[in-house]
C-alpha cells in the first residue's frame, strides 16, 4: 500500500517513518510538517492511506481529509482522544493515540490492509460472509436491506432476518460494492436497489423506516441522480 504523513511534529513523523520500514505491504512515499505541502502531493500523486495528525497549525486534519474529493484509507495519529467520534464519522481505520507502539502501529496497518483488499478485489462476486460467533454466514448482496452499527457490532438486516456481527462499521462498508448500497447516516448503510420511498429525513426499504443525516443526505440525493 502505498502512504504518505502528515504532522507538524517532526519527531512523530520518524516514529511512523521508521515503524513505517518495518511494516512489509507498506510503501510510505513522503512525509510532511505542511498540509498544504502535502495537499499539492495529493494533487498529481494517488496513495491507498494516509496517516494524518488532527491539531496542526493553520488547518486541523479533520479539515484537510474532509478537503479531498478522492478519500484514501486513513488513520489518525494524534496526542489527543477527544476527537475519536469525529474519527469514526469519517471512516477512520484507526485511531493511534501517541505516543504508540510498533506492535500497535502494525495492528492499525493490518485493518488497513484488510479494507484496502476489500475495496480492490474484483466486483464481480454477488455475496459477502458475514462473521457471526465462529460461523462465517453467506449473504447474497440482493437480500440485504440495510446496515446498521449498534457499539461495537453491525446488524445485517435482511430481508427475511437479522445476522448480528462483531465488526466495525468501516469493516463492514468496505465488504460491499459502493454501486449497489450508499451510506445515509453515521450508523446506517442502505441498499440502493431496495430503496421504496427516499424523503428528506429517511428513507424506506421494505417497509422499514431508516434515518438520514444532514451530513450524508447531499451524498445520498448524488448517488441517486448519477
């Protein structure tokens, strides 16, 4: 995978550079103490993931990832845990709170690889298996309604029942093709071919009833229109 960094500390960005150099499927390509710098490397150069501080001088990294029409796979490093919410609203693989180890570092890299195969694998597969207790359960696209995350699970809600797995949401939206379902809360994922009615504050699928966000109703009314 290829990566890149981002903090204004330079000391912590040889932590990750050199925890970097110990991870064998990952490339870091650059480093950088300016944003800006690093957004004009965005601008001409594709990476698969980016590790991004949050409290930086002139633009936080909550700002500069929200920034990027193309969103690569992203883990946070930062010194501070108040911001893990905001993390988790933007699919963030992980969150690295400083100073972190390399066995920790690895174990963020391991998830992102995971995702990063997930979105590359070939798009012709008609099903996922859903992890539920020591069974691994095949779930055909077409029977599924929609997504929802409940702490630290995902309820796969199906047409004909429920399969509850213990997984991020993240996980779980990187298992699925973004043609056929669309993402219209921090906690919901919607089939898009089983979509009934859509309104402003929720759509219907089979007579369910799920929410929509201000934050993901524009992404929605997109998709619906393309």
């Amino acid at each position: 995978m290829k990566a890149i960094a981002i903090d204004d500390e330079p000391i912590a960005l040889e932590i990750v550079k050199s925890h970097a150099s110990r991870v064998p499927f990952l490339d870091l390509r650059a480093e950088f103490t300016d944003a800006f710098k690093a957004l004009e490397y965005l601008q001409v150069e594709s990476v698969d993931l980016i590790f991004l501080d949050i409290k930086m001088p002139d633009i936080s990294g909550i700002e500069f990832f929200t920034s990027l029409s193309k969103k690569p796979l992203l883990i946070f490093t930062t010194a501070y845990s108040d911001h893990a919410v905001t993390g988790y609203e933007l699919d963030a693989v992980d969150y690295l709170l400083k100073p972190f180890s390399l066995s920790r570092f690895m174990k963020g890299c391991n998830k992102a690889l995971e995702l990063y195969a997930s979105r590359n694998a070939p798009e012709t597969a008609d099903h996922i298996f859903v992890k539920t207790g020591y069974e691994q359960l095949k779930v055909n696209y077409n029977d599924i309604l929609y997504l929802e995350a409940t702490g630290n699970y995902v309820n796969f809600v199906l047409k004909d029942k429920k399969i509850l797995s213990r997984s991020t949401f993240s996980e779980a939206i990187a298992m699925l093709p973004t043609d056929k379902f669309v993402r219209v809360h921090r906690s919901y994922l919607v089939s898009l071919t089983q979509l009934e009615k859509v309104e402003r504050h929720q759509v219907t699928l089979q007579g369910h009833r799920v929410p929509v966000s201000e934050a993901y109703r524009l992404n929605l009314m997109s998709v619906l229109t393309r």
